[in-house]
C-alpha cells in the first residue's frame, strides 16, 4: 500500500525579538497592505523560484519600497501566504468541480470532474504555475513549510471525494490517486508553453486542452474504477 505522509504539526516557534517597525496588529489598512504586497509577491512567484525571487523584485512589481514588505512579512512568510492563497483558491472551487458527478459512472464524472477544473486552470494558470515552479525549491525548512499548505489541501481533497462519491476502498489509495491526478494537472498546465514545444501546439489552444484530458482519463480512469464497488456509481 502505497502512503502519502501527512503534513507534520508545527512546533512552537521559539520566541524572537520583534523586527523594527513590524505592525502586529490587524486593521483595515494593514490587511489591505498585506494583500497589496502577496497580490505583488503572486506575480513573482509565478516567474521565479523562491530562491531567486528576491524583496526587491517583489516591491518592484507592487510599486513600492522593499521596506515595507520587511513590516510586515519575511521573505518565507510571503511565500507561504501565496502558496497558502493558491492552495485556498483549489479548495474553493473542488466542491463545485464534483458536483452532480455522484450519480455518474467513473468514467463520465471523471470527464465532467476534469472539464470543470480545466477551465479553471486555462482561466487560471498562474495558480499552477506558482506551484510548478517552485515545488523543485521545496528542499528547504522554509519552502516545505510553506508547501504544508499545499499539501494540507491534497489530504482535505481526498476526504471531499471520499465523501462526495462515497468511495469505499482504502483512504491511502483515494489520496494517492488523487495526489497523481494533481500532480500531473499541476506539471502539464504549470509547464504548458514546455510540453507544447514537445507536442508542437498552442499552450492557449484547444488541442492542448484535450491533450491533457485524454492523457488524464487514459492514465486515472482505470484506477479510478478499482476504487468503487463493482455497480456502483461515482
């Protein structure tokens, strides 16, 4: 039996002396400043790893000072606040990505499953293209735990489908298969403009678009089926 490990719970940092000029305290201007600087960190992140996304790129793009990000983040906290966005940004649409597919056989409600999620990854691609190009990066204390948020969200997901469709064989498997699924949507649609140089398509295009989609339901669809009693619907 193949097992994913569960993101560890994270100790209690030691107590450090606060950074000159950092604001604690949440208010509506300093919440809209936060998001200013992680809406500026995002654009970053897309174009570069974390270790050659540095401050200074991140203000430049946000137009304004490096300083201010120093108020109000690390440079490991800003990116777990983006990877953590991105992650939330998955989870909010996952629900709505299974829904009506219960009643479907694997094979029709995986389609349906992967329609819904890759219109919103072609509408939406920065999302995989932050965590494509920095999952390599994730060799670090403060990168993998940045990317616990991203893996907090591949455990829940593999709960929503064990509920949604009522999957009845071994969690492990569902959160693995499940685990293969977005890994791949993540390397295909995050690395577009590579594998359409390969294929010689249009990252943009339709073709691309089904491409993926074959390939998915090609690679899952089998599996998928093991993992429901035999009759029974998604």
């Amino acid at each position: 039996m193949i097992r994913l490990m569960k993101p560890k719970k994270a100790s209690t940092p030691r107590p450090t002396a606060k950074r000159p000029g950092r604001l604690p305290e949440s208010t509506p201007k300093s919440d809209a400043t936060r998001e200013m600087i992680v809406a500026a960190a995002r654009k970053v992140f897309v174009r570069y790893p974390y270790h050659k996304a540095s401050i200074r790129t991140i203000a430049a793009e946000g137009g304004f000072h490096f300083s201010l990000i120093n108020h109000y983040f690390t440079k490991s906290e800003l990116f777990g606040a983006v990877v953590a966005q991105v992650s939330q940004e998955m989870l909010d649409n996952f629900t709505s990505w299974l829904k009506g597919i219960s009643v479907m056989s694997p094979e029709d409600g995986f389609s349906l499953f992967l329609d819904r999620a890759l219109d919103h990854f072609f509408k939406h691609p920065d999302v995989l293209r932050i965590l494509m190009k920095n999952a390599g990066e994730a060799d670090s204390e403060e990168t993998t735990r940045a990317f616990d948020h991203f893996t907090k969200y591949v455990f829940t997901g593999g709960g929503i489908l064990i509920n949604e469709l009522r999957m009845a064989k071994s969690v492990d498997n569902i959160v693995v298969w499940f685990y293969g699924v977005l890994n791949l949507l993540i390397n295909f649609v995050g690395a577009a403009h590579y594998h359409c140089q390969v294929l010689n398509m249009d990252p943009n295009g339709p073709d691309f678009r089904k491409w993926v989609k074959n390939c998915l339901m090609y690679l899952f669809t089998p599996t998928l089926k093991e993992l429901f009693p035999a009759g029974q619907s998604a």
